[in-house]
C-alpha cells in the first residue's frame, strides 16, 4: 500500500573591484526582482512569496515552490468553520498513540486495500512528540504530546487547525522507526548534505583565475553566469533513511533555504541579520568557505527511575558553521578558524530557532522530525519492541506500506547573489543537516526524573480501558 501517491578567497587574483558576489550551493527556485533582501544591500534577489516547500524533477533536481501565505490563512479558515464533528478533532494538551494498537488498525486497511484515513496519516492530530511511554501490563508502546484538529494546507500538507502547526505525519514516523528497527541494524547518523564536486570548485577557480582583477560593476551578470555554469550541479547525499521519503525531503529543504537566508537570497519574517551583512569584504580571508549544518541540542532528555517514560523537555536545534578552504584541485580543507559574521549568523539563527519555527514551517517540522528520531532511539534502547514482543511487520514492511513515494532529491543547481560591497569574492558553500539521536540518551546528557513526574503523566490515562480498534486517547 502507498501511504500517500505522488510522484574562494582564491587568492590575490579572485579579488574583483569593487564586487562581492556570494555563492550558494542551493536551488534557486523562482525569484522576483523585489529589491532588499536578508543581506540589506542593494541588488539582492529575494522570493516574491515565501517559499512553501520544494519540488524535484524528472532529472532529481530540487527546486522551491511558492504559494501565497493568504491561500494558507483562507484553507484553515474555511476548515476552522467547516471542522467535522470527531474526537480526533479536539484539541488537547496531551494524546497518547499506541504505536502497536496503530499497527493492527493500519493492516486491517492494507488487508482490504483500502486507503488510509486522514486519522492515521495525521497521527490522530498529534503536533510533536512530548514523552515516550511503555506499559508493561498491555505491552503498548506509546507516543504522546499535544495534539488538535488537522487540515491539509495550500501545499497539501496536513496543518493543525488552531495553530497552523504542521502535524505529525505517520509516514514520518514509519521512517524513523525504520531507522531504529526491531531487528537489525539501527542508524548510526541521519544525515543530508549538498556539496559541490570538485570538477565544479576546480572549474570555478580557472575561471576566477582567467577574469582575475579585471571585473567590474558592469560584469556581475557574466560573472554570476560563469560561476553558476562552472560551479554546475551540486550533489545531495543522504544517509541513514530513504531518500525518496517526506522525511529526507524535509531535511534537504531546511538545509539549502537556510543558506538562501544566509546569503541573503530568502528573507525570515523573524529578524535575522544574514551573513552577507555581516561580513566585512576588507578582513575577510581571500579563500574562505563558509559551510553551515544543523544539529539537535542534545540536551534536555529526562527519564522515570524505571525507564518505562522518557520526556524531551527542550526543542532545540542548533545551526553551527565550520570554516573550510578550497586548495586548487578542488578538495576542501578545514581551517579551524573563526569567523566572525558566519559565527554571528549561526548564533543569532539558534536563538531564534524557535520563533523561526512558529512561522516557517520546514523549521518547524525539523524540530518535529529530530524529537522524533530520539524517541524512536530510545523505543530501540530500552528494547520495547522486544518487551512487546513486536517486530512491526506491517510498519516496518515497505512493501505492505509504502513511504519511499518521493522523487530522490539528487541534485541542486548554484545560487548566486551578487552584492556591491568590498571587493572580495567570498563563497559559503555546503552544509547540512546532521543528527545522531543516540547522543541525546547518553549518561552525560540525560536526567533522572527521580519525583515521579513522568510516571504520573504515564499513568494519569492507561490503555487497559480502550474499545476494540481504538489507539489513540487523551
């Protein structure tokens, strides 16, 4: 069954007059010429509408795709008026979804070859994933946290309908379990890069060597083309879960737009000054490369004195940079340097992750998706499939349900964004997003919740009451 059907410096003579140009290794999707922009000089390129996901072709190649926000606030609108009576409806502060119970619900629709209801697909409304339970007793592996109404957006992607948060999507969850399995071997890292090859960096020094100081205000359009076309397409990797999932799809888009905001081509409705303005052309190393990643804050797990309830008490995610250089033949080096305006873009994007989050959606689900990955680490840690003796074979069995329905993301053509001020060519290129979610369940990193809040909140509503059928309650 288809869970859902849809198919640098470079040295003295890279130094050009008067120009900066700033290179990102991301889709450049549509762009308007709308003027100003996250870097705040002239001649940025900016969306014209918020971007509201992304696209991949035939060829594997990864574009945005913009929807005007006001068809987003008419859609939960409509469904706040037109909501159909049902308990999964409702909002509360805390549902709980037995992760087997789902199971058997699930293989009764794939017996029948019936499509799955909105109910599952949404995880009966659940917007993040607070606690992790076990119950001995009924042997149910549970999900919990908050939970209200749900709706598809303009993008056709299910929203709560009160906050417009986006939900917990089951095929989300079918990843991330997969990644940490009943049998079989657990991953060690989730993780998505976008690079360029080095024919690419080696091709683009030869022709910032052939213009060498020669370039001028009248050049930025043959420069932005030269370096775009000997950059060419960059590769994305993917590792620890199928590239063809929403999963992989939500860590590639969260991963080259924050690099688009970095070099000022994508503007946050949260104030984030880029890194384009805050470098300083006059000190900025001639080949400096600046390459960006997301990782989890792997702090902030707590856990009951029995293990049988683990808590994420914090959401956070962090954007670090590392400095690297571009040698001749195109390989990347490490530095270990510090730099200033890429540690003050990563800094102050951080700290505001979580406002980010509250209006931009792929930020939002980033958080989702690594708070998720956890859990499913700590299902697989403490061995509650094993308790329960569960093997998931319908979740786990991408033939009986299928979510790798996605085109593979392979390829990612250059940005450019050419900026006047200074004179030196500065490029940040590469990144990614990287999360080992076994960290966060280290002796060092976890706490013992020795008051027996956990416990309480565990046994506060049980499963042993529940009707034939029925895996969700509140």
């Amino acid at each position: 069954m288809r869970l859902i059907d849809r198919q640098f410096s470079f040295h003295a003579l890279t130094r050009f007059a008067l120009a900066a140009l700033f290179v990102a290794l991301l889709a450049p999707a549509s762009f308007s010429q709308d003027g100003g922009g996250g870097g705040g000089d002239g001649g940025d390129i900016i969306f014209g509408n918020p971007p509201a996901g992304v696209d991949v072709d035939a060829q594997g190649v990864l574009k945005v795709r913009t929807v005007d926000p006001r068809l987003n606030r008419q859609r939960l609108m409509q469904a706040r008026a037109n909501a159909a009576p049902g308990e999964s409806m409702e909002t509360s502060k805390l549902r709980k979804v037995s992760l087997n119970r789902l199971e058997k619900a699930v293989a009764e629709y794939v017996e029948a070859n019936r499509t799955l209801p909105a109910e599952m697909l949404a995880m009966a409304g659940l917007t993040s994933v607070e606690y992790v339970f076990y119950y001995p007793e009924t042997k149910d592996i549970v999900l919990a946290g908050p939970a209200e109404g749900y709706v598809t957006d303009a993008s056709e992607r299910f929203v709560g309908i009160e906050s417009g948060r986006p939900s917990l999507l089951l095929e989300d969850v079918i990843v991330a379990l997969r990644a940490f399995p009943a049998q079989g071997k657990s991953a060690r890292v989730i993780s998505v890069s976008i690079d360029p090859t080095p024919e690419g960096l080696q091709r683009m020094q030869k022709f910032l060597l052939q213009v060498g100081g020669r370039a001028g205000r009248g050049d930025t359009m043959q420069l932005v083309r030269g370096l775009k076309q000997n950059l060419g397409l960059q590769t994305v990797t993917i590792e620890g879960i199928p590239a063809a999932t929403h999963f992989a799809r939500v860590l590639v888009e969260a991963d080259y737009r924050m690099k688009l905001i970095g070099i000022g081509l994508e503007q946050l409705p949260v104030p984030v000054r880029s890194y384009v303005a805050r470098t300083n052309p006059a000190t900025a190393s001639a080949n400096s490369m600046e390459r960006w990643y997301f990782q989890p804050n792997y702090d902030g797990v707590s856990v009951s004195e029995d293990n049988l309830a683990m808590r994420i008490n914090e959401r956070g995610v962090q954007l670090v940079g590392a400095n690297e250089r571009v040698q001749g033949d195109g390989v990347r080096v490490g530095t270990g340097r510090v730099n200033r305006a890429s540690q003050g873009f990563t800094k102050e994007f951080t700290e505001k992750y979580n406002l980010i989050a509250d209006q931009v959606r792929v930020y939002a689900e980033l958080r989702q998706l690594i708070d998720l990955s956890i859990a499913a680490a700590y299902i697989h840690e403490q061995d509650f499939y094993g308790q329960a003796n569960w093997a998931m074979p319908i979740l786990g069995n991408e033939s009986a349900v299928s979510v790798e329905t996605y085109t593979v993301p392979e390829k990612v053509e250059t940005a450019v964004n050419a900026i006047w001020r200074g004179n030196t060519l500065m490029t940040p290129l590469g990144g990614g997003v990287n999360m080992q979610p076994r960290i966060a369940l280290n002796d060092d990193r976890v706490t013992i919740d020795t008051e027996g809040q956990h416990v309480q909140v565990k046994q506060s509503s049980g499963p042993e009451q529940l009707a034939p059928g029925q895996w969700w309650w509140d």
